[in-house]
C-alpha cells in the first residue's frame, strides 16, 4: 500500500475506535449529573459536552498511535 492508502486506513479506524469512547464518556457523565443532583439542564449539557471534547482530545494521539502501529505491521 502506498502512503496516502495507509494514512486513510489508519485515519478512518481511529476515528471508528475514539469517537464513541469520547460520546460515551459524555454520555456517562449527563447521565451521573442528571442522577445524582440538582444541576440544570444547561450546566448537564454544557459539561457532557465538554468531557466528550477533552476526552476526544487525549485519546485522539493514543488511539492514532495504536492504529498506525497495528496497520504498519
């Protein structure tokens, strides 16, 4: 495979792998805030999004590098 293939493979199978960890995590924290307090719908919303975005943001590199290590082999 040339690069440009490669860097496509590895692309579209990291974002099928941290993608749904990051939703996921969002999903789990609206649903702990919605659970186990009085927090408003704003302030659920605003922070779901906001865990789903940093956890987007540490696992991207993590998941990528994995990726891109299994596809080379």
């Amino acid at each position: 495979m040339d690069n440009e293939t490669v860097d496509r493979v590895v692309a579209l199978r990291s974002a099928q792998r941290y993608l749904p960890v990051s939703l996921g995590a969002g999903v789990l924290f609206y649903l702990a805030a919605t659970f186990t307090g009085d927090h408003t719908l704003v302030a659920r919303i605003g922070g779901a999004g906001w865990v789903a975005l940093l956890s987007l943001i540490v696992s991207m590199p993590i998941v990528t590098s994995r990726v891109k290590r299994a596809v080379r082999k």
